[in-house]
C-alpha cells in the first residue's frame, strides 16, 4: 500500500499545471506553493498585501483538508518578486505563525507565474 496521497480542495486555487496542491507522504505533507489567487475567480489579489493574505488563506485550506493546521508547518520557503516587500510580507506572516514559527527561507526570483508578487510553499509534520 502506498504511503503517498494526493490532497486536493476547491478552497485554494486548482494546480495550473502538471502538479498536487499537495501530497501527504508518510507523516509528511508537502505543499505546492501558492500564489495569492482567490480559488473562486482563479484572479490575483490585488497588492501585495492582498496577495500574501490569500496566499497564506490558500495554505491554510490545504492544511484542512489534510487534516493540519498553522501550528503542523515545520518549514517555509517564500519566493518574492520584488524584496522591497519584504517587511509587508513578513507582517502578515507573522500574524498567522505566531507561536513558534516554522524554519523559512525567503528568496527574490525574477518572476512567479501569473504576473504573483508572492508565492509560499510549506512542508507540515502530520499527526498518523
């Protein structure tokens, strides 16, 4: 039997490509990253505010629907397009990791699909 399950919700932005949303491999849970879209319109946010806050709402959705929340992320990583929105970006995040956050990594890349301004990817340690 195998260990690996595609996880998969219609309250975060379908996977615009050849990928999961996420997969639950053993007591592990490795997400997609996300970018600030609203899973209704398949639209970005607008800003970088508005993205980051979709984009962490997205993240949460998925760690629903695998059974996790905020408090199971172990690690992050965010991709910026720009790095002058970092502090933004780091104030948002900080409010929904509050207590004791997860290891992170934050790096600019010249570009993130759709024209995204933020885009976070997570890895969760679940509960079996």
């Amino acid at each position: 039997m195998s260990k690996r399950k595609v996880i998969s919700t219609s309250q975060a932005p379908a996977a615009i490509g050849p990928y999961s949303q996420a997969i639950k491999a053993g007591k592990f849970l490795f997400a997609s990253g996300q970018l600030g879209l609203d899973p209704k319109t398949g639209n970005l946010a607008e800003g970088i505010e508005g993205q980051t806050r979709q984009v962490l709402a997205n993240i949460q959705a998925v760690l629903a629907e695998a059974g996790a929340g905020i408090q199971d992320v172990v690690k992050t990583t965010i991709f910026l397009a720009d790095m002058s929105h970092f502090a933004t970006v780091n104030g948002l995040y900080g409010e929904v990791f509050k207590h004791e956050p997860p290891a992170r990594s934050t790096v600019q890349v010249a570009a993130l699909p759709k024209g995204g301004l933020v885009e976070i990817e997570i890895i969760a340690l679940l509960d079996e």
